[in-house]
DNA sequence: TACGCTCATGTCAGCAACTGACGTCACCCT
DNA sequence: AGGGTGACGTCAGTTGCTGACATGAGCGTA
C-alpha cells in the first residue's frame, strides 16, 4: 500500500460534486472538499487551477472526440453536416455517463452563475477548436466560426433539455432534432 | 459643490478600463481602480459586484433595446427575422460608441479568459431574453431557444470582426453580411 | 544493503477579492 | 431648525488562490 490512497483527482471530484450539491456552491470551501477527499485544501489547488474547474475535468477530452469527429467527416459533407459528426460523437461519449451524475451535475451548474459562465467558456472553447477543424476543411471564415457556433449552441441546448428532465429520449436524438429544428428555424421566412 | 466629485461611477469605469489596458486585468487591483477615480476599493465594490462587472456597465441597456426591437419586430416575422430585428437594434445602440474605446475594451477583454468569461455570460444572458420574447410571439421551444442563440452568435462573430480591426464596415452591414452568412451554412448539404 | 532521486503531498505565510457592520456628513424636505 | 436619506469612508474578517519549502514512500542503482 502506497503512502496515500489512490486517486485523489477522482476523490476530489467526486467529494466536490456531493458538497456542491448538499451545500451549494458558494457554502463550500476548498478545504471542505479536500477535508473530504483526506487531502489539503494546497492539493485541491495542485490538481485543479480553481474551485469551479473541478466539475470540468472531463472537458478536454469531450472537445477532442469532437474535433477528430469533425475532422474525419465526409469530405463531401458541408460545415454544418461536419459538425452534427461532432454531435454524434459528443452524444457518444456523454451517453456513456451515469445519467444520474450528469442530472446532478447539471443542477448543481444550472443553480450558480459563475459555474453557469465556466460552463459556457468551456462551450466557446470547443466551438473555437471546432471552427479551427472546419477551416482545415477548406471553409472559410466567418462561416467556419458561425457554423461551429451554431452547432455547440445545438450542443448546449440539447444538454439542457436531456439533463434537465425535459427529454428523456436518447442524448443523440435530442442532439439530431435539434439540428433538424436549426435548419428549419433558419431556412424559415 | 457636493461633498464629492460627481460621476463617481464613470470615473470607475474610466479608471478600470485605463488600468486594464495598461498593466492588465490580473496586475491591477480594486484599490487602484478606486485610488485612480479619487474613491476607496469598498466604494468600487458597491457600484460593481466584482472586478469584471466594471467592464460590463451597459449591458442591461443593451438588452433592453434588443429584447425590445425583437417584440416590435412585424408580426409576420419568423424567428430568426425577428431576431435579426434585435440585432439591428444592437448594431445602432453600439455603433454610437466611441470605435476606439470599443476597440480597446474589446482587447482588454479578449486578453483575458476571465473577462472572456463574463461576456459569453452577458451574451447567453440577452439569449435568453430574447427566447423568452420570441415565445412571447408564439415561437416554440426548442425553436426559440435555437433562433435566439443563433442570433447571438451572430452578434458575437460580427463583433468580433468589428471591434478586433478584421473588417472595416459599419457594424450594421457586418451584423447584417453575418446573418445571411449563416442562413446559407444552414440551408447547405 | 545503502544511497540518492523523484514526485505527490503537507505546511506555512501572504496577497487580493470580496463582505458586513458601522460611522460620517452634505443635501433635502418639512 | 431638525430629522431623514444616501453616498461614501473605515475597519475587521473570510475565502480563493499562490509561492516557497519540507517530508517521506517508492524506486533505480551501485
């Protein structure tokens, strides 16, 4: 046996999400969290840049799978086709959670505004790599940026009605008749 | 005379931005802000809830004038028309501003992800108000939701390419070019 | 076996972002 | 004249976050 448990990253995030959820997120502290996890609050500050990025850590994976699906499109495919690629595969790798955790997480986001704000930073960074992906593509500017925008505001919307009770079909088929309904939205009058 | 200056909270934003352009958001603090406008850093944070909000002074201004220009859009309007109707709206408040001053609050907030933040917070801010008007015309979910968000992003890119020098245009005609822009990616393969 | 390196964590001190409680004083209204 | 109001100052305290340094188990190496 080592000289500490194992995982703490994970320890950390999982205590973060209970306390966020029992407590709020304004009435926890990072020493709390650590306290919880066995560890100093100096080492929840080693493994997360701040108190927020904790419900975050999965992020940079997720835009990863995003771009390389965006990447890998059809090449007859136009922008906003490639980027419902990218949906798919954000619906994937988000389908494989515990919806529970996700339902959880997402509330424990919805009910405060700087995790709100982090969340949508997150968002914005992933539009930015996917613009990036499309522009390797061969689109240009700013269709690159509007499509990809517009395809992580799919996203966003999508989430929030799957997380948020509000659909319970599959996150994927949310993620499609979202599109579908974009393109209708902005084909109309 | 009055016991004190008048204009206590202008001076505040005159001093923020001034500060932030010259030694940066993260090297300057409150105190200064406030010693800068002649004030203490408790009297800056009574007119601002925190170092970033300074930066967003006319925001609720703004939202008003879109949320407004949405609801007065012609009643035979679809959503994103009448979106389009707020963002004219938009394009008039801001193209009042000094460009220079724009220009510089743009950098000083590009430069920095916190500030960066906040904005794409203020942006989903007026979505939301605008989904809401648009479901007060009797646009569904999730259209409107779709139609809103779609509209901000194309405040977004279109001020982006305003205010950081990548296009020279009145802002109206960028807002303008950006929309149809998008109904084009959208209605595509 | 003994030595020394690495690296995750602990400890400690400190700055800066806020916040609440309370005092002060010009201005205004009666 | 006198009392209320509102904008500001002062002070003390909590919390988020950071840098510098210490510690000790695991591990390779002599």
């Amino acid at each position: 046996m080592g000289r500490w448990e194992p995982d703490s990253r994970g320890r950390l995030q999982e205590a973060a999400l209970a306390l966020y959820a029992e407590r709020g997120f304004d009435q926890t502290t990072a020493a709390q969290i650590a306290a919880r996890a066995g560890l100093t609050e100096r080492t929840f500050f080693r493994h997360f840049a701040d108190k927020r990025e904790v419900l975050f850590a999965g992020s940079g994976l997720l835009q990863e799978r995003i771009v390389a699906a965006v990447a890998a499109a059809p090449a007859g495919d136009g922008p906003l086709a490639a980027v419902t690629c990218g949906l798919d595969a954000a619906a994937t790798l988000l389908g494989e959670a515990r919806r529970d955790l996700a339902r959880q997480r997402h509330a424990v986001i919805a009910a405060n505004p700087e995790l709100r704000e982090r969340e949508l930073a997150k968002i914005a960074d992933y539009a930015a790599a996917v613009a990036a992906a499309l522009r390797a593509r061969g689109v240009a500017e700013p269709s690159a940026s509007l499509a990809a925008d517009a395809g992580m505001t799919v996203l966003r919307v999508a989430l929030e009605r799957w997380a948020g009770e509000a659909d319970d079909r599959p996150l994927a088929d949310v993620m499609r008749a979202a599109v579908a309904e974009l393109r209708s939205v902005a084909a109309g009058p």
